[in-house]
C-alpha cells in the first residue's frame, strides 16, 4: 500500500472515529472517570481506540500501535520500524463539557519519521492532512503557515499539565509571552493547535505533550511551512519527531525569538517590558 493510500485509510479511520464522538455527545452517551488520579478519560476515548485499533489491524495487521488509552507502551518511541501514534480523543476536557476543540489525531511513522498525518476535528467539520514533502492541507485545500516576524503581533497557543502541582515553573513562561506577545490562547487541544499553526490562525505553540498529542500535528505544521523543534535538545535514543518536552513550533520569522524568550523565562532571567521591535 503506498503512502497515500495509506493517507485515505488513516483519514476515513478518523471521520468513522469522528461520527462515534459527535453521536456520543448528542446521545449523551458516555461516563467519565479519572485516569492516575488526575487526568478526566472517557468510555468514548476507549471505544473511539478500539474502532480505529480494528481497522488498523485489519489493514495493517503487523505494524506496531502507540495509542493514548489501549497501547501506551513508551518503548514503542524507540522503533524504527512502522508505527501507527493514535489519540483517539484530543481534548478529552473539552470534550466532555461540550466544548467545539476537539480532534481525532492519527500519524504514521517510519524509522522515527513521521509519513503522513491526519487531524480530523469532528465539531468543527475540518479535516487537516499531509504527507513527508508534500504539503499540508485543509479540507483538500492546500495551507500555509503565519507570515509573522515580531513577537509583538503574534497570537501564541499553549496548554498545561494535569497535575496542579507541575504548573507554578510555566508561569513564569506564560507572564514573558503575555508581556510581549498580542495575546494568548489555551484552547485544550494540543493536536489542532498546531494546525492552527499550520493555517496560520496562531503564530505560535509551545508546550509539553504525550507523542499521540502532536505527532500528526507536527508534521502538519511542518509541511505547511511551520518551523518545529524543541526548547531544549532531545535525549540520546529518542526519535526527536516523537519527543514531546518543550515542543516549540510557529511561524519561521519568530521562531528564534520566541525559543530565546521562553528560555530566558525557564532560567528567571526574563526582564518584563523589554520589547522586540
């Protein structure tokens, strides 16, 4: 099967996905509960992974899987071989609070590449792709990334952790980018975030996420002219395009700025007011 077929397949997997959580949602079907103490997790999350496990076991039967809910195994981020990065519900929260931002994100990767990617966001009607060197697109429309070049007139996404008690460092990071950025938004999907990236509706996103959060996005953003990469350098052994610490990914003219201003911020260096034009 070459790589866009396999696009096709990943992308009905995720509308098929897609109907299950908008039918879930207006049948107010599901219940909820709490993952390691802290984290809300759905029965649509798990149903929704096993739908898309199904078919990819039907059509894949022999590629490994790295899915948030049913194959969380983290010693599947050292494979070279094929890999499908599932989450089955991005935006979990928003989700269950009838909240519109929310995606089914399925990436494809080979030798620690990400291939092809999709995010299908259900209540939005949007459907985001692309495949390794050729483009990114929504809805079938070719995209492209913010033509931003100063901090001061960009929009900047970010998210936070679960646990309470792992939010106090990033605040430091949130007060730099409200100082010197247009504003800020929060808007609980890692996956769509950087699509909104990638069409240029944000200038910018940074944070730290699970590989199924942002792989499809990633390559996405990547594709649309994004650039991507991290805060800080990757661990030995890790395949950088599935190490999620300190993602930064926005338009090419800020990437510099916005990397050196966050990093001024993690070391409490950061002097409020300091403008960047």
């Amino acid at each position: 099967m070459d790589l866009s077929q396999r696009l096709a397949r990943a992308q009905a997997l995720a509308e098929e996905a897609g109907e299950m959580i908008i039918a879930a949602r207006r049948d107010h079907g599901f219940s909820t509960r709490l993952k390691h103490g802290h984290e809300l997790v759905t029965d649509v999350d798990l149903a929704v992974d096993k739908r898309i496990r199904d078919g990819l076991d039907r059509d894949f039967p022999d590629e490994a899987r790295l899915t948030e809910e049913l194959t969380p195994d983290h010693e599947a981020l050292e494979t070279d071989g094929p890999l499908w990065v599932v989450d089955p519900i991005d935006g979990t929260v928003n989700f269950a609070h009838g909240l519109a931002h929310v995606a089914v994100s399925i990436a494809w990767m080979e030798h620690g590449k990400a291939r092809l990617g999709v995010v299908h966001a259900p209540f939005l009607g949007q459907t985001f792709t692309a495949m390794r060197g050729q483009g990114a697109y929504l809805n079938g429309q070719r995209i492209e990334a913010s033509r931003a070049d100063t901090l001061s007139h960009s929009l900047v996404a970010t998210g936070f952790p679960y646990r309470r008690d792992s939010r106090a460092p990033l605040l430091r990071r949130l007060a730099a980018v409200l100082d010197q950025c247009r504003d800020v938004r929060r808007n609980g999907s890692a996956a769509l975030d950087l699509c909104d990236v990638a069409c240029g509706r944000l200038d910018a996103y940074y944070e730290s996420v699970s590989p199924w959060d942002f792989a499809a996005g990633l390559l996405i953003a990547r594709e649309a002219g994004a650039s991507a990469g991290h805060l800080y350098p990757c661990p030995s052994g890790l395949h950088e395009e599935l190490y999620g610490e300190n993602l930064l990914v926005t338009a090419p003219g800020i990437h510099g700025a916005l990397g050196e201003l966050l990093r001024l911020a993690d070391e409490d260096r950061y002097q409020p007011g300091r403008g960047d034009d």
